[in-house]
C-alpha cells in the first residue's frame, strides 16, 4: 500500500459483513462465477483460480456502476467512469430484465 498513496487502510468491526459489503459481494463473485463451476482439488488449485478470477475482474470484466468501463482503465485514467461507453442500455439496466449478465454487477 506504500506505493498506492491514494489507497488507505480501513478497519470494519469484527462480524460485521455489511461494514464491508462490496467486499462481500466481491467473494459472492468469486464463488458463484468461478470457484462452484470448477473443479479445485487443493489449495494450490484454489489459489490459482482466485488469481484469474481477481486478474480477469480487475483486468478484461466492464462494470455496470463505472458505466461499463474497465477497472484497470479507470483507476490508470485512461477511461471516464462518468461517461458511458455502449450506446444502448445493458440487459441489466432494461425494467423487465430478470437476472444480470455476468458483465453486469
């Protein structure tokens, strides 16, 4: 964290998930896309997809809430999160839609 100024360390209250609910939500992500569909024999298995899971989320997967922009690209400033980049509303944004995209979160 030495190296990222603009991040800074804050503690929840112990047993208290909604403190720290996008976390939260993050792990429910990681679970129900990656972890549940494959099969993980060991921790080193466990480990390996977690890191392309986290590598694939922060990476390549536009997020809804950043207008459907990639993380990596917003938090390097080469992307708006402000400004949308899809012309059309996503499934997920449309009054009827039932379920959300994997891109949509």
């Amino acid at each position: 964290m030495a190296t990222h100024p603009e991040l800074r360390h804050v503690r929840t209250r112990v047993r208290t998930p909604g403190q720290n609910g996008s976390r939260e939500r993050g792990f429910g992500s990681l679970k129900y896309e990656r972890l549940f569909l494959e099969e993980i024999n060991d921790v080193a298995d466990l480990i390996a997809h977690a890191e392309d899971y986290r590598l694939g989320y922060n990476t390549v997967r536009p997020h809804e809430a950043l207008t459907c922009k990639r993380i990596a690209d917003v938090h390097v400033g080469p992307a708006d999160p402000t400004t949308p980049n899809v012309p059309e509303p996503l499934p997920c944004q449309l009054p009827d839609a039932g379920h959300r995209p994997a891109g949509c979160r």
